[in-house]
C-alpha cells in the first residue's frame, strides 16, 4: 500500500526529506513531542526484546543518551564484557591538543567480509579466517584518524561483506574504541550499509541508541531482488530484508535503500520499478551502477550511457508524478549540480582522492572501496603507514596525476563545470574497458535538463 500523504506541506526541505526517509516516526500533526513520545515508545519495546548479558550494556548506555562519542569512554571495556587485550591497550595519545585543521575524512571499513547472501555482482564477501577486522585492527584505523591532527571529523562507513554480522558486542567494542581514542575537538559519525537479511534485534536496538543512518541494499522489484542476492544457502532474501527494513524503520534508523542497477533493473519499466518500492514502504533510494572488477574490468557493467538514460526514464517519471513521493540521491544531486549549487555527494563533488579511503580487514588502505582488486590504488597498510603519510605517498602522487590527465581530457565537455567529472571510477572502468572518451558519462542527462527547462521558458 502507498503511505498516506503526510501533512509537511508548510516544513523547510530538509525536514521534509528526514521526515519522509522515517515515514514510521512521522508524527500526526507534526508536532515535535510526539515525536519524541515516539523515540522513547520504541526505545522501550527494543528494551524489552534484549537477552539479559545485553540488556545491562543497554541500560549502561541509555543513561549516557546519544552521545557515544563522549559518554561511552566513561564506561570501563571489563564491564561491556570487552575483553580482547587491544581494549586494554587502548591509550588515547596526545589527548589534550585539539585538531588544527577542519579537515574531513571517510572511512569505508570493512568491518567483515562474512556474508550470509551470495549477490550475482559481488566479488567483497570472503569466507574463513581472517577476514574480519580485529580489535587491533580497529584500534589502529581510530588512532591513525585521531593521531591526525588535520582531521576535524571522519565518518565510519561500516561495509563488509555484512556488518551486520558482527554482533552486539564486537560493535560497542568498535564504537568504545572511537570514544576512547578520539581526539577531543575531533567529531565522529557512524552510519552502516547492510542486506538486512538477518538482523538480530539486539543489533537493531544498539544501532538505535547510537542514532545510526542504516542504509539497506533492495534491488528493487521481488523478481529481480530473489534472482540477484540470493542467500548463501541459495534461497531468496526480499521478505526478509522487508522485514529487516519495518524494524529498522520502527526503530527510526532507517535512511533508504541502494539498489544496484544491472542490465535486469535498468530495462525494467520504472513505473513498475518505483511502484513496487512505494508499495513496500519505500520513499528513497540511491542507485548504483553494476560495477565489474577494478583490476581487470571484467564482469557484469551498465555503462554510463545505458545508467544516465536510466535516470532521465527515472526523471521523467517523478516529475510527472509527484504523487510517488519517491527521492532519488543521483536525481536530487544531478538536479543542484545542474543549477550549479553543492550536491554533498562525493560523485558531483570534484577531487575526492585523500578524503575517501577504503579500509581492509588486514588494514590495507585503498582509495575508495570501489577500486577493489585494483594495485594502483592500493595505498599500503595502516600498520605501516599514517594517514598523512598515505597522502603524501608516491602511490597517491601517481593517482593524482592520472586524475589531473582526466580532467584535462573531460573538460571541453560543455557540462563539466556541473558534474566536475563524475566518479573517477567510472573513468577508469570506460579505460579498462576501452571506451575512455571526452565526456563522463552524465550529459545527456544535463542536456536533458536543458531542453526541460528551455520548454519551460516559453511555456511561461
Ligand atoms: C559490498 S556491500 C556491503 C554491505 C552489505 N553486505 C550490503 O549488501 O548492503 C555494499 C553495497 O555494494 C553493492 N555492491 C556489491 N557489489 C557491487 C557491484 N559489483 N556493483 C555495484 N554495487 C555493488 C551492494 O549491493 C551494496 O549495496
Ligand atoms: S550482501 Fe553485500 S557483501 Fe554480501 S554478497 Fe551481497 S552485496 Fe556482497
Ligand atoms: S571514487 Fe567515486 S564513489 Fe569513491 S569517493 Fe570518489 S567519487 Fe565517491
């Protein structure tokens, strides 16, 4: 069923956009104490569901609000029942200095490569030993960023294979290690991307009291979504993952879904596309192009063209049903990049080598996750190297380079100054591949906009 139309006629748009993502926490009238009365009915219903072990950390906790960065330190490791040695060891260093510069960071972790589904595309899930991240290991990537003295806030991006597998306990240790090592001054923010396949409820529960922004990947229609993230048992998620997103949203965590645009979702009817999302409950998505290997470029690929007509069917459709109430990031950020105002997405936003990184379980850094199974990008290991030693290394001199080389190749497209290149990974998929020319990718959908609005004009 379409959710009933909400009354947020008369908010800024950026209420109206969170208000729409947490369609569960929308009040009646619109009214902040109910709301809140909302948060606090939720937070006792997760209460009541946790195990008894659990249940002490999350009284523990609730009492600190939601404010881990700074409350959860006061909590000793020993009484969260953390007890691997690298809590222990978890001194903050040079704590009493503040950053000195405003620089941001993203951190694409890869917590744990375990999965429990086996998507068509994906080559991120591993199986066996060492394949999740330590403690150590997570101690060492929040020091590296706290040693830092540049960085004034870094986002953790937790990433697998599936984060959600991590358990209660191995992710307050996690989120104790930021609150131990951070380096005072210096803002940490946490937001997850999971299949929502199988969520505990205790895991929910914590990702509530850590005001989470839980991303759950839905590749659309059921048809399409059973035939391309299957479980590893070889059986068919969307049910679950739909009741993995009413809890999610119930607990008013839930910020969207990602759905990964293969050959199959870009030639599905977008009317029937959004339409079954609508009907899930589902009013914002992000959508990713089906990406082939970093290093050899083979595999499942949507190329730009066939991905930028898909936005324009998308567009089109929104445009002239607003009604749907649907929001899609590439569409919205497209649109302000367009009308040349900041998007906040890193694809539309210009350099992002040295403020993305993609971090291993073993602690190799890469740029972005995206270049897995790419060398070039492979910028050495954290055990090895700080941050500030990573920018500066011959390895990143070197990526830097080939960016400056593309810039130069895509700006007599008339359109560059809007998508200031697009995602240099595209790039380098269309030169594995062969196909490397003078525009990203993105114009038709610019000149899409264009022709729209010259219509418009006379029209008016
Ligand atoms: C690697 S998964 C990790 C987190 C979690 N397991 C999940 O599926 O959401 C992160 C995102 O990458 C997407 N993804 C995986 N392989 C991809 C590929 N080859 N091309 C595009 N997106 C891909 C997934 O669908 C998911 O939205
Ligand atoms: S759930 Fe995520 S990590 Fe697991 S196979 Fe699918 S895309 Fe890969
Ligand atoms: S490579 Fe693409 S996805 Fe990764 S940070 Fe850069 S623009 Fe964003």
């Amino acid at each position: 069923m379409p959710l009933e139309a909400a009354p947020t006629d008369g908010l800024p748009a950026d209420v109206r956009q969170a208000l729409r993502a947490k369609p569960a926490l929308r009040p009646a009238g619109c009214d902040g104490a109910a709301a809140l009365a909302a948060l606090g009915e939720t937070q006792r219903r997760l209460r009541t569901r946790l195990a008894s072990a659990e249940a002490r950390a999350f009284d523990q906790l609730i009492h600190l609000g939601a404010a881990p960065a700074s409350g959860l330190a006061m909590v000793p490791a020993a009484a969260l029942g953390l007890t691997d040695p690298a809590f222990a060891a978890a001194e903050p260093a040079d704590r009493a200095a503040p950053p000195t510069g405003l620089g941001s960071l993203v951190l694409i972790a890869k917590l744990t490569r375990h999965c429990n589904l086996r998507c068509t595309y994906c080559t991120d899930w591993r199986e066996g030993p060492g394949n999740r991240m330590t403690a150590a290991t997570q101690a060492l990537m929040v020091r590296r960023v706290a040693e830092d003295r540049s960085v004034a806030t870094a986002r953790f991006i937790w990433h697998g294979g599936e984060p959600s597998l991590l358990g209660v306990r191995r992710m307050l240790g996690f989120l104790w290690l930021q609150a131990r090592l951070r380096r005072p001054g210096q803002d940490f923010t946490n937001s997850i991307q999971t299949n929502a396949a199988a969520l505990p409820d205790p895991v929910v529960a914590l990702w509530r009291l850590f005001d989470f922004k839980v991303s759950v990947s839905l590749d659309g229609p059921r048809a399409i979504h059973d035939r391309q993230r299957r479980t590893a048992r070889g059986s068919a998620s969307f049910d679950a993952v739909i009741d993995g997103i009413a809890r999610l949203r119930e607990a008013g965590v839930f910020a969207g879904v990602l759905i990964v645009v293969t050959p199959e979702v870009a030639a599905c009817p977008v009317e029937k596309l959004v339409g079954e999302l609508v009907d899930a409950g589902i009013h914002a998505a992000g959508f990713l192009p089906v990406r082939p290997d970093a290093g050899t470029g083979e595999g499942p690929y949507l190329p730009p063209a066939a991905f930028a007509d898909f936005l324009i069917r998308l567009f089109d459709l929104l445009r002239t049903r607003p009604d749907l109430r649907f929001d899609v990031r590439e569409i919205d950020a497209l649109h302000a990049a367009w009308q040349r105002q900041a998007t906040g997405f890193c694809e539309l936003n210009g350099p992002c080598l040295g403020g993305y990184f993609g971090i291993e379980p073993d602690g190799t850094v890469r740029h972005c996750d995206k270049f897995l199974g790419s060398a070039d990008h492979a910028l050495g290991n954290l055990a090895e190297r700080s941050f500030a030693d990573i920018r500066a290394s011959a390895e990143m001199t070197a990526l830097k380079q080939r960016e400056a080389e593309r810039w130069l190749r895509l700006r007599t497209c008339r359109w560059y100054g809007h998508c200031k290149g697009w995602c240099p990974h595209e790039s380098h998929i269309a030169a594995r591949r062969g196909a490397a020319g003078r525009c990203c990718g993105l114009a038709p959908v610019f000149d899409h906009f264009e022709t729209l609005a010259g219509a418009e004009r006379q029209r008016a």
